[in-house]
C-alpha cells in the first residue's frame, strides 16, 4: 500500500512552484509551434515543444493566398495542441500569428477558423510588433546583449538594435526563405539579388560593424547545426553558438553551392526546411558581408520568449538570467539550497584575497557555479562528476556562452574528481579559455575544501574563511581559518584537500584554529 501511494503522486517535485503551465501557440509562415513553458520566470523551461511543418506563407507572394492544403495542416495542429494543452492542464493560452496569416487575402477567413478550434482570440502580430518581440527574446537570453538582432521567418526578416535591456524600432523585410522562393521562381541566383537590393534599406546593419548579429529563426539555427557538424564542434547546443564572420561566409558559399543532400548532418534538418538553407545563407551571408559584425550568435529564444519577457516586472527583467537558472536548479537538486548562496560569499573572499583581478563576468561565472555545485549529489559517487558535467554542459541555461558552460562544468568536475587537469575533458578544455579552466580548477579545488567542512549543509561555511595569506616569514599561504568548536573537523582527509588546493595556488596550506 505504502508503494502504491508513492507511485500514485503528483506533486512533480522536480518542477518549481511558479503557478500553471503558460502555452504559446506561434503560427508561423513555414511551422506551428506549441510550447508550454513552467511557469512566468525569468529563465522560461519548456516543459513540451512540438511544431509541425505546414509551410502557410507558401505561394503567398505570387497567389496572394494561403493553400487549402496548408490551411488544413495548420488547423488540424492547432486541434492537437489545444487537446495536449488540456492534458497539461496549463493556466493561459497566447495564441499568436505572423506574416503569412497578416499579408494573405484569405488570413482573416483562416483566423477565424483557428480561433474557433483553439477556443481563444488570436493576435495577428504586425511587423513592428514581431520585430520588438524578437528583440525582447533575444535581451532575455544573452546577458547585456549589443548588437542587432535578425529574426527570419518563412515571410519575413525582421531586423531590431539592441543594447542592454533597450530595443530601438525594427524594420520588416520580404526576405523569408518561403518569400524569397517565391519571388525568385526557386532560383538561388535570383533571390541573391533581391536580397542585395533590399537590405541596404535597413538602418540597423549600417551600426552592426564591430558588434553582435543575434541569428534568430529556424533556418538559420538548422545552418547552425550544420556548421557544427562540417566543424567537429563538440557541444550540440543551439543557444549563443558562436560564428565567426570569416569562417561563416566560407561555409554560407558553401551551402549555397552544395546540394543540400551532401551536407553533413543532413539528416537531422527536416525534409520541408531543407530547399529553404540556401535563401536562409543567402540572407546571412549579405548581411554578413554588408553589417560586418564581429560575431554571429545563434539565439534559441525569439518572439515566444520575448511575449514572456514583456510580462516581467521591471525587477524580474532586471534579474540575471544565468543566476536564475542556476539558482532553480539549485532549488530543485541541492541537499541545502542555502549551501550553495553561501558558498558565494565564502569563495568571494577566497578570489578576494588571491587578486586574481576577476572581471564582473567572471565572477557572475563563479557564482552561477556555486549554486550548481551540489546538482550531482544523487548520483554514484563514482559518477558524480560525468553526471554532473553532462547535465551543466548541456542545459538550457541562457545569459551564458559556450566557454562559460565549460567553465560551469570544470568546476563542477573538479570538485568531484579531484584537481588534474590532464584527466578532465578535452572537449570541454577545448571551449574554455585557458584562464577559465585555471578559474575552474582553483574553484574546484576551493569546492573540495568546503564540503567536508559543511557536508553541503547550510549555517556552517560563514563561521569558516578561505583566505589567501603571507606569513611573517613572507611566504604565501592559503590558509583555513576554523572555530574552536569545530577543531574536531581537523584531520587528513580535509588537509588534504587544502594541500592539493594550495599546490594549484603554489601557497603553503595552513589550518588555523581559533
């Protein structure tokens, strides 16, 4: 009986308490896409994604018309997501509609028909509106974003400058990879010129030199996937992948003049999106070649999320994003939630008294990592490092970049098996900055020290400090500093730890009871 009460709960302690479920139903010119989301936070978890390919904004251009065909598909989707909606049990339903519904003579027709199945009104988004939307998703997701920001649909490109928490007023081009087949008569050669003479119009790219282009859209996060296959590249997460210009005009030539059933990783990119990489490179490659960014950021998060980040308050959207995650995974897997704020403090005045002249980012880092510290902790102890390394390095954080990942699992991966640099992963070493995998390890090493003090429980590690000190004879120390009622905590295992820390700092390890 006892068993049978276990297997019968539901009170899904794995997920935050944040109030219901929230659904965004986005009815795009090329797919329908459902997503609930946990709840309204600041770091939005998906807890379902589904998206079907009913390609709306296609011949939308030269019939004026949405095919019946793909009228059919989309509302047949719709009648599903509602249905999966209900077994979710989520709280609201934001239905919204883009490009192909807003410029077809029949869209409204459409939109009646699918706020009849859905059961709620559905708001056609105008081009500004999308644009400031897609801004939102991407301010939401990177941490003090710069840049310019593209969003490419199947109708249209929107085209945004964001600085911080600021969007100024975006632009909309008839450049989506369905648009751009339509009026080129499927002819690659022709689409390039249409996008040549209509993307000297945008203001936006005339500011991006130097800067960030944030690539949102389907197509180019497919483009994205692909790159990372012709490159080897070892992490296979979408948000904030890093192109470099140079590189990226190599590969989008590449693509255009490549069948798309050559291209490496291929199959991975769905049968209706493929004719669309070569208009989704051409795209890029001119604003590329005309913008000259110093980066080009894949964005995971787009209109969806930036309906959500519209809905903050002004603190909440204030809020860290990486911290955030970070600190919910600490809430939902931590022995002690509170051990791991506290252990912010604590390596706070480690790093103080070392003068490793930290940068705001990278302290940001650090702390991000003390929170995820403790995630592992149900795992075999002899597979609690790998564990752990594998649930940081490919988790859905955002406001993070690749290195800083590799960092968050470094150190987690130090803290669990032990300080050598040579045993850790090469692929991780391989994204990290040299100086981050040293940042790492030193806080791995400072990890290893805490926990058997605290045991991960909170309320001990502020009676305690970890300094870095010189004695009177000048010689560095990294030294200790324990209560007299915890003297009994003293013994080799715990020196032991402080040796191996103190061989990394090249300090004297000292314990000092007082």
């Amino acid at each position: 009986m006892a068993t049978e009460k276990l297997l019968a709960r539901d009170d899904a302690p794995g997920r935050l308490k944040v109030g219901r479920p929230i659904a965004i139903i986005d009815i795009g010119s090329n797919s329908v896409r459902l997503v609930v989301y946990e709840g309204l936070t600041r770091a939005p978890m998906p807890i379902y994604n589904e998206k079907v390919l009913c390609g709306l904004g296609r011949n939308v251009v030269s019939t004026g018309r949405l095919d019946e065909e793909a009228v059919a598909r989309a509302l047949k989707a719709l009648a599903r997501f509602k249905a999966l909606c209900q077994t979710i049990r989520v709280g609201e339903i934001l239905v919204l509609a883009t490009a192909a519904a807003r410029d077809a003579q029949n869209g409204p027709d459409f939109l009646e028909r699918a706020e009849a199945i859905v059961g709620r009104p559905i708001e056609l988004l105008s081009g500004a509106r999308e644009a400031e939307l897609s801004s939102l998703g991407v301010i939401s997701g990177f941490h003090e974003a710069d840049g310019v920001v593209g969003d490419l649909g199947g109708g249209s490109l929107e085209l945004v400058d964001v600085e911080g928490l600021k969007a100024d007023q975006g632009v909309t081009l008839p450049l989506g990879g369905l648009t751009l087949q339509d009026l080129s008569d499927d002819s690659p050669r022709k689409a390039q010129r249409l996008v040549r003479e209509a993307l000297p119009r945008a203001p936006q790219l005339a500011r991006l030199k130097g800067r960030t282009f944030y690539a949102v859209g389907g197509t180019w996060r497919n483009l994205a996937r692909l790159h990372m296959a012709e490159r080897g590249y070892p992490l296979r997460v979408m948000q904030d992948y890093r192109i470099d210009p140079a590189d990226g005009l190599a590969f989008l030539e590449m693509v255009e003049r490549t069948p798309a059933s050559a291209l490496k990783e291929i199959e991975s990119v769905s049968d209706a999106r493929r004719p669309l990489l070569a208009y989704g490179a051409i795209v890029l490659e001119e604003i590329i070649r005309l913008g000259k960014p110093a980066s080009v950021a894949i964005s995971a998060l787009g209109v969806r999320e930036g309906i959500l980040f519209d809905r903050l308050d002004d603190e909440l959207k204030g809020a860290d994003p990486l911290i955030t995650a970070a600190a919910d995974f600490n809430l939902l897997r931590a022995r002690s939630p509170g051990h791991g704020v506290e252990l912010m403090g604590w390596t706070d005045a480690l790093f103080d008294s070392l003068d490793l002249d930290e940068t705001p980012q990278e302290r940001r880092l650090r702390h991000a990592a003390c929170l995820l510290a403790d995630i592992g902790w149900r795992a075999h102890p002899d597979y609690r490092g790998e564990q752990s390394v594998n649930i940081i390095a490919n988790a859905a954080f955002i406001g993070i970049d690749h290195p800083g990942r590799a960092y968050l699992a470094l150190a987690n991966y130090f803290r669990h098996e032990g300080l050598s640099v040579e045993k850790a992963s090469g692929q991780l070493k391989g994204l990290a900055t040299p100086r981050l995998i040293t940042l790492a390890r030193i806080l791995g090493g400072a990890f290893r020290v805490a926990y058997p003090i605290s045991v991960a429980m909170e309320g001990v590690l502020p009676k305690t400090a970890l300094m870095a000190r010189t004695s009177s004879k000048g010689a560095p120390r990294i030294v200790l500093h324990l209560p007299e009622d915890m003297s009994d905590l003293v013994g080799e295992r715990l020196f032991g730890r402080l040796k191996q820390l103190g061989k990394v700092l090249e300090r004297d390890p000292k314990i000092q009871v007082a």
